[in-house]
C-alpha cells in the first residue's frame, strides 16, 4: 500500500466512527447508514490503479 492509500484508509476509519458515534448519540442512525456509501465510493477510487499511457 502507498502512503496515499494508508492516510486514506485512515482518515474514512476515523470518519467511519465519527458517524457511529454520532449515530449512537442521537439514536438515529440515518446519519451512519448515509456515511457509508460514500466513504466506500472515496476508498474504491483509491485502491484502484490507473491504465498507464504509452
């Protein structure tokens, strides 16, 4: 893994509790189940590679 990916993997981790927690708090987990699209969405673009030009 590159240092990008691993920040990246990171950060969604640490944005991923944040609307647990959140979540836990208010008792309405909308907020959570919205998160997670796209923190999935940022993570799938950072893990796949690019078509290298000739």
């Amino acid at each position: 893994m590159s240092r990008y990916q691993k920040a990246n993997v990171l950060i969604s981790l640490f944005v991923l509790l944040f609307f647990l927690t959140l979540s836990i708090i208010t008792s309405q987990w909308g907020f959570f189940l919205w998160s997670l699209l796209p923190i999935f969405i940022v993570n799938m673009t950072a893990f796949t590679n690019k078509k290298q030009r000739n």
